[in-house]
C-alpha cells in the first residue's frame, strides 16, 4: 500500500459523501468481524458503530437500533476537504497508514462544518480499506 492509495481512497470517500451513495462509500470500510470490528465513532454520533448495519444507520438513518441516526448523507453535502496533520503516515511495521486531521463539509448552501478525523488504513485482497474511523466536531475555544 501507498501514501497515493490512501489519498486516493479519501478522494473516494468524499465521492461517495457529496453523491450520497452509501453503498460504495460502506464498500470503504472492514467491517470484519466480531473478533476484529470495524472500529467506527461517527461525527454525530455519541455511539461507536462495530459493524456495517451500524455504520450504515449513520450514514442513512432509519434503524430502530440507533433511534437518533437521522442520516448523515441526507444533510446534501457539496464538498469534503481533508486537511492532515502530517499524513497520512506508515504505520510501524509497515502494514497499513493512519491519519488525523481536520475535514470540512459543505452544504448546498454554503454552511462549513469542521471536524476532527483518524483514520486507520490497511490493504486486503488488494483493496485499501478503513478499519477505524473517528471523528468529532472541533473544539473551539471561548471566546471572552
């Protein structure tokens, strides 16, 4: 796996955000299994997701299990920015990238919201994927 990989998953990660197409922005994530999950802690979110049906409920809303998803996709963002740290950075040993950072969305009316991000990446059957997602809004400081 490549630094150039990683990006360009990113790249399809906001893709899939701004078309809302929520089947192949999950088709992004290792879901695994419930020995190794899909570590997923959402911007919106106060419940961290282990698999695809919750990571899913996020994205779109309307699981019964998650009663405050109202669907992340729905809120029409235009754009996606990442802005990194300093990554995404090689992982010790080699096997996969992490990444923090900030990203920004923006709607259909020009309104930013920016968040904090970490990624972690690996490569299986020659696909770059996202095995742990964290993001949450970013802290101001007061301002007196």
């Amino acid at each position: 796996m490549t630094k150039a990989e990683v990006i360009a998953a990113q790249r399809a990660w906001t893709k899939y955000v701004v078309e809302q197409d929520v089947d192949n922005l999950l088709d992004l994530y290792d879901c695994g299994d419930p020995d190794e999950p899909l570590l997923f802690k959402p911007t919106l979110a106060d419940v961290i997701r282990l698999d695809r049906e919750g990571a899913k409920s996020y994205f779109v809303g309307g699981n019964p299990d998650y009663p405050h998803d109202h669907g992340f996709l729905k809120r029409g963002w235009k754009s996606v920015e990442f802005q990194s740290a300093a990554g995404p950075i090689l992982k010790a040993g080699g096997l996969g990238y992490k990444d923090m950072g900030h990203y920004t969305f923006v709607d259909g009316e020009g309104n930013a919201t920016r968040a904090d991000y970490t990624f972690a990446y690996h490569k299986l059957n020659g696909r770059v994927l996202i095995s742990l997602h964290h993001s949450s809004l970013t802290w101001l400081p007061p301002t007196n």
